[in-house]
C-alpha cells in the first residue's frame, strides 16, 4: 500500500483510468485534505511523466471539486472505505480565437475542413472564413434562412468541396465550392425536392455517398450523391418572370433530385437525422414527438423507438461507439439514452438553466462532447460526470441565442444570433499537474 505523508486522516483510494496513462492496481492513503491539484501531481509523480499531464479525477461519476474529506463528508461515505477514483486528462479552459460578425443569425457551423470555418446564415448564403479570419467565399444558395449544413466527403483532388445545405425553402442543394484560390468559385450541382414543410437539418455518411434530410413536415429523406444528368423531379408552374430568369441562367441550372428512399414514421416535425458513424446502413432521428428513432435504411423501416414524456428534441449527437444517443429538448436537458440490445432505458441528464439548441461530440475523445442554449453559453461536457459541466463560457455580449456548435481538432465553432466564433477547447497545450 502506497501512502502520502501527510499529518491528519488520510483516505483509501484505488485509482482507474481509460487514458494512455496507466498506474499499476495498488491501494493509496491519501491526506483529506488533498485536492485536484495534489492528486493530479501524485499521478504525474508516480508516472515519471517527462512533460507534465495534467488530470481531472471522478468520484462515482461526479468531477472531484473539494478536498477528498469534504466529498466523503457530503456524501457520507466512511473514513474506512476505498474510494475507487478515476483520472481523466484535464480540459484546460477555453479560449476565445475569433469573431465574425453576420449580417443575419447563423443557425450551421462546420469546422470539418483543415483550414476553414464554414456557417449556414439565416440570409441563405453560406460562407467559409480560413483560420486567419479572412472570408474565403460566400455564396448565396437559398431563398430562405439556410438550417443545416455539412461537407460531404469526397475523393477529389482539384482542391474543390462538396457542401450540402438545407433550408426553409423546402429544399436541400448540393453545392461545390472551391477555397483557398485566388478567386474562389462554388457552382451549385443539385437541389434535393421532397420536403413540404421547411427542413431542420441534413447530414453525410462517413463516405460521402449518402444524405439524411430532416423536416418539420415528419418524414426524413435519404437521398445519394451523384448528380443525374437530367432533371429526376419536374419543375412546378412558375410565372414568367421566374420562367424568363431560369432560361438566362439554363447552362448552370442545378438538376433536381428526388430521394432514394422515405423514411416514414415521426407524427411530429424532425428536428434531426444522422447516420451512424460505423454503419451507413443504420440511421437516427429525433423529433418534436419525443422520440428518438433507430432506422434500418435498407429496409427503409424503424428499429427502435425511444419514446419520453413530453420532450420535444431539438438535436441530436450519437456517441462514436454507437452505444449512446444525446437529446437535447426543451425541457432544458440534454438527455442520454442506451442504444444497446436489450431494454432502452434513460442513462442521465445534462441539466441546462435555458433551453439547450445543439450538441456536438469531440472529434478526439469518445467522453467529451459540448452543448449550446439559449442562454448564450456553452457547455463543455464529459459523459463520465453528468452532475455539471466541466467547463463553460459565453458566447458574445448580452443575451444572444446559440443555435449551432461544432468541435474539431481542439477548435469549438459557436454560431448564433451573434454571428460566429470559435474557441480553442482540449487537445493541445500543457499545464503542470
């Protein structure tokens, strides 16, 4: 048995952890007195890390934020009993990068591309700014605001992007846009007609050939990516002016797509479908029915459906294992549902103080994830301690909705009615222990 020198009443503790930073099992006598700060320089000690780590520890799946003798006094357990402790690497304080005012509010953040920032805006445009704040491109694609976007991956090496875009206009489009060039070009390839009602949110699979299509009209459509040679669905009447612009502008006129499959069973608007990231041919939704729904594209049918009491669900993360689904809803939480085989069952809530608008996973761990509300904050989580968020920070000044987060290499992209904004959260950059 390890133990700490210290004077006073020491604790049992048992440390476990999932990161690269192992200790070998052995039981330690702690002082109570020890915080954070202590532990983690005990564990950097006992490793004979050459560069400090530093950790964050968690006590039955609470983030430790007192001494160890305060946290057994609170949750009244024993000076006898081991506590078994697990370390995590610490999420250092966030930090504010950038701001990029809009003219209108942006409801789509990606941060995907190496290099770019890109926002869906309420004004129909979509823009990419690069990393030193430079607005590369914008190209205006929809006559309504623009609720979603994504990158589609794509093998093409002429430098060019394939961008999706859904909007209240009733209609998704494919657009390819080209960045980093001394002129920047997007050309606009397909627009996507299914929808009657306006669309919530769209979405790739890992390899580019499929998209997910989310509407307030209850259905979600699944459509592929390859652009038709010719127009799949025919145009409605239109008057002639509009008769006369489109025969000006027939040589670049986008085809018109229609879905691959219709995916039919919300009783409510869609707020959010997905693919799973391990398995193009299982998808999810989630509603204002207060569902959570598992498809089986192939058979355009539902698997599994996650019904709760009275929470309509605004979006929707699953984690990378598969395992879980995040829902955020308008009773200001952010729920966790089991997605295994055998009984769905709620795991836990995220506790918001407003309404959460969006959620987001890391890119590099399969813990963290981060939320943004109403309120203008944004929440950075680790799904080990739901009791709180493990860091916070507002998002502009004044009272200014989020609507839209991303999390890539390190970097949070905030979009809203502030515009956007992006923070350095996580994986890089060192602390002493």
């Amino acid at each position: 048995m390890a133990s700490s020198s210290s004077s006073g009443p020491s604790v049992p503790v048992v440390f476990t952890t999932q990161t690269p930073y192992p200790l070998p099992t052995q039981k330690f006598m702690i002082p109570a007195t020890w915080k954070r700060f202590q532990l983690s320089q005990l564990i950097n000690k006992a490793l004979s890390l050459s560069t400090p780590v530093p950790f964050d520890f968690l006590v039955k799946k609470e983030v430790l934020a007192s001494s160890l003798g305060e946290w057994c006094a609170e949750n009244g357990v024993a000076e006898e009993e081991t506590l078994e402790i697990e370390y995590i690497e610490s999420l250092l304080p966030p930090q504010k990068m950038s701001d990029q005012p809009h003219e209108d509010w942006v409801s789509s953040v990606s941060c995907e591309l190496q290099g770019y920032f890109l926002t869906g805006s309420y004004d129909g445009v979509v823009r990419a700014f690069d990393y030193s704040q430079k607005l590369d491109t914008a190209c205006s694609i929809h006559s309504a605001p623009i609720s979603s976007i994504c990158v589609v991956p794509a093998n093409v090496d002429d430098g060019s992007h394939l961008v999706a875009s859904a909007s209240h206009d009733l209609t998704a489009q494919l657009t390819r846009i080209t960045l980093g060039a001394e002129k920047s070009r997007s050309q606009s390839l397909a627009t996507l007609h299914l929808h009657t009602l306006p669309l919530a949110s769209i979405a790739s699979n890992a390899t580019g050939s499929h998209l997910l299509t989310a509407s307030w009209d209850g259905l979600v459509g699944l459509w592929d990516t390859k652009i038709p040679t010719s127009d799949e669905v025919p145009e409605e009447t239109v008057d002639h002016e509009r008769k006369k612009r489109r025969k000006l502008d027939a040589s670049a006129k986008p085809k018109r797509k229609a879905p691959r499959a219709v995916l039919k069973s919300h009783t409510l608007r869609v707020s959010r479908a997905l693919f799973s990231d391990n398995d193009s041919k299982i998808a999810y939704s989630c509603g204002f029915d207060s569902t959570v729904r598992t498809w089986d594209i192939e058979n355009e049918i539902c698997t599994q459906t996650i019904t709760a009491s009275e929470k309509p669900f605004l979006d929707m993360i699953i984690t990378s294992d598969g395992n879980t689904a995040l829902a955020a809803s308008t009773d200001r939480t952010v729920s966790l549902y089991d997605l295994r085989a055998g009984v769905v069952s709620g795991t836990g809530s995220l506790m918001h103080p407003a309404t959460p608008s969006c959620v987001a996973k890391a890119s590099s761990s399969l813990h963290q994830i981060v939320s943004g509300a109403y309120d203008g904050v944004v929440r950075l989580w680790d799904l080990r301690s739901t009791k709180g968020a493990l860091s916070s920070f507002k998002a502009w000044e004044g009272k200014k909705k989020v609507l839209a987060v991303d999390w890539k290499r390190g970097l949070v992209g905030v979009g809203g009615e502030g515009g956007l904004e992006v923070w350095k959260a996580g994986e890089d950059g060192s602390n002493s222990g």
